[in-house]
C-alpha cells in the first residue's frame, strides 16, 4: 500500500531517524550517572527507543515507505553529538536533550 500523504511520510522518516538519535544520548546518559541502578534505568530507556524505532519501520515498511538517509545521517550525528557531550558536560546534556528529542517526537506523533 503506498502512502499518497507527503507531509505523513516525511514526519515518519523523520521520526525514525529521531528515535535512533534519542537511543543514541540515552548511551552517553546511562555512562554520565554513577549509580548503577540508574544506569540499568537509562538502558531500558535506550532499548525502549530502538523499539520504537522498530516499531517505525514496520509502519514504514508497510506503507513502502523508503529510510531517509539524509534523517539518517542527520540523527545519526546529534545523537552522537549528545552522547559524546555527555562525557563533557555531565547530566545536564542528556536531560535537556533528551527531553528536546522526545517532545519533538510526541508532537510529531501528534500530527
Ligand atoms: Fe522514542
């Protein structure tokens, strides 16, 4: 089934890629808090947002829609940019951005 909604497939391109982006400062996250138990927490976050990109996929997949791989490429270096400052900068990186990713990603949702 092909999508005809050009707005719709870009936001989920875009979506994709974000969750990867967020999977990605939730790595440098979990490594910027010493107590081990929050570290485990973060993790599951982290896995939780490769599920979610997953869970894009198949929506994508179902609908032919290709992988952007400018949102690829896009995501894939603020998400290592952010997981590289945390090991700068400490906690405040990932909370900010983080929280700045996943609002991004509701209210894309959203529309
Ligand atoms: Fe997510």
């Amino acid at each position: 089934m092909l999508l005809q909604h050009k707005k719709l497939l870009r936001l989920l391109q875009q979506a994709y890629s974000a969750e990867k982006a967020a999977a990605y400062a939730y790595i440098g996250h979990a490594d910027s808090v010493r107590d081990l138990k929050h570290q485990q927490l973060i993790h599951q976050i982290e896995i939780d947002e490769w599920n979610h990109r997953s869970e894009v996929l198949k929506i994508m997949q179902h609908y032919q829609i290709p992988v952007s791989t400018f949102f690829e490429i896009k995501y894939g270096v603020i998400g290592k940019l952010i997981c590289a400052s945390c090991y700068v900068i400490g906690w405040f990186m990932p909370y900010y951005f983080a929280g700045k990713l996943e609002s991004g990603n509701v209210c894309e949702y959203f529309a």
